[in-house]
C-alpha cells in the first residue's frame, strides 16, 4: 500500500482508496479519498483517534464537514501530517451511529462526545444529533452539575441556535451567570470549557489578539499540529 492509498472495509470486500487531501479543523482531522469509480468517502478523526468513513451524497451548507474543507487547514495527499497526524487501523472500518457513540464514550468524555456528534450532520439526520446531546445535558441537569449542564447547551446553541427548546434553555435565570463568562470569552473557560475556548478563537483567530491566544492554547495542550 503506497503512502497516498488507504484501505476500508466495505460489505465483507476491502476497497482501495486514493488519498485526496486532509482538512484539519479544529479537534477534527478529515481525510478525502477516492475509490476506482471516483466515489469519494470521507473518514473522521477526532483527536487522531479514527471514528468512521462515509460515502456522501452531498454535503449541507455550513454543515461541519463543509467548514472544515473550507475554512480548515487543506494539506495534500503526500504531505507527512497526513499520515503522521492519525493512528491508523487497516482496514478502515464503518461504524453506525448507536456504535460510533459508544466508541466514543470510551475515549473521551461527554461533552467531547456531544461535540464530536455534530461532524456527520449532513449523513444523520439533526434530530437525531440533537435528541443524544440533549440527554447528556438532562443528564447533568438531573445529576446537580449545572455548569457541566451549560457546556452541553453552548454546544446545541452552536449546532442548533433557533431551536425552541434551545432558545428556552439558555434563558434560564440558572445559566444566566455563565452566559457572562462565554460573552466575554473570559481566560477561566482555559480550564473550564478548553474545547468552547478554542472553538471561539479558531472563530476570532483573524484578530491578531484572539490568534495568540488560540496559539497558546494549542501550545499548552502540546497540539504543534494543529
């Protein structure tokens, strides 16, 4: 296997794919490849853990996956971080929703998981993205943990900002006191919501002063590659 080619299983065969290009964007690093019949198959990585491949039928506008293959890091097919950046498995397997969840709960944490969701909206349907990362904020409602709570809804405030049910949550007079610290992208969400913190600034990161502190983070998190 040649260093721009990859390998996913696919209904029992093992199919070859040519690496087209990489998008790195945010936590995420997503490889493009192409089979014999230039179907393209996108496979997600989250952290340089591999989650899953899919075969598209068309990408939604500003769905995840478009802003990461415009406004994410594009390398070519032969650059090293290709290969360098993510651990590989061959071949590349696919994994259904209800298994990439429960994959995922077993590296990484909730809210992790909950953000990791909102990759594939534009191969599973929203509600269904939307009705998992609510019962993860029920979940820390119900068990008193409310900032962990709020971390939850920043996160459908994103992925889903003119939802009623969303809308009503964040005008809870509960939350009202961390709202401020999320308007004023205060430095203490550094450690008590690193991956909002580092979302906003890729967001700010054309001004020169949000850029920085963007670098410093990834420099404290040891990401260089990012």
């Amino acid at each position: 296997m040649s260093q721009q080619t990859i390998q996913i299983s696919k209904k029992n065969q093992i199919i070859e794919l040519r690496i087209t290009q990489m998008a790195i964007y945010l936590q995420s690093k997503i490889i493009e490849a192409m089979d014999n019949e230039k179907h393209i198959y996108y496979l997600f990585f989250y952290k340089n853990h591999y989650l899953t491949y899919v075969k598209p039928s068309k990408l939604k506008r500003k769905s995840f996956i478009s802003e990461a293959l415009t406004k994410g890091l594009i390398l070519p097919p032969n650059h090293p971080l290709v290969f360098s950046s993510i651990t590989l498995e061959h071949p590349f397997k696919k994994y259904s929703f209800q298994q990439l969840i429960k994959k995922a709960e077993n590296l990484f944490t909730p809210q992790e998981v909950a953000f990791l969701t909102t990759f594939f909206e534009s191969f599973i349907s929203k509600k269904t993205i939307f009705s998992y990362i609510q019962t993860i904020f029920y979940d820390y409602r119900r068990n008193g943990k409310m900032f962990s709570s709020y971390r939850i809804l920043r996160i459908l405030m994103d992925f889903c900002p003119n939802e009623s049910w969303v809308k009503g949550i964040a005008s809870d007079l509960n939350f009202i006191k961390y709202s401020k610290l999320y308007d004023q992208l205060a430095d203490v969400l550094i450690d008590k919501d690193p991956l909002y913190f580092e979302n906003r600034l890729f967001q700010l990161k054309e001004n020169k002063q949000e850029y920085q502190r963007l670098e410093q983070l990834l420099k404290h998190q040891s990401r260089w590659m990012d």
